[in-house]
C-alpha cells in the first residue's frame, strides 16, 4: 500500500498475465470560483445611486423589539 501511496502503479498478475491494476486515486481537482464584481452589479442595478449608512439598521428602527 505503501507504494501505491507514493505513486507507483502495481500490477497483479495471475498465470503470467495481469488481471488487476492498483493505481493511487488521483487528487481531486480544486477550483476558485471568481469573486463577482459586486459594485458594477449594484451599479447596473441601482445606477449610481449610492446608500449611506447601513440600510438594515435604518429599517430595523421602524420596528420595535
């Protein structure tokens, strides 16, 4: 197993002749998504119209606890 671990690729032979192959399980591949570029999609969305001050805390005022 040992070898297998390391890369080696390991024939099993009956009679002379293979009959299995044990090869070490290839990594999987990993991928970066892209980040989205959120200020041009907010832009495209809303214009240029720009928030101040954080919208969430500005509606929660409205309510009460």
């Amino acid at each position: 197993m040992r070898w297998i671990e390391e890369g080696e690729h390991v024939a099993i032979t009956m009679r002379r002749k293979i009959v299995a192959r044990l090869v070490p399980e290839k990594a999987p591949i990993r991928r970066n998504a892209p980040v989205p570029d959120f200020d041009s999609i907010s832009q495209r969305i809303l214009g240029a119209k720009k928030f101040r001050g954080n919208i969430v805390d500005m509606e929660r005022e409205g309510y009460d606890s």
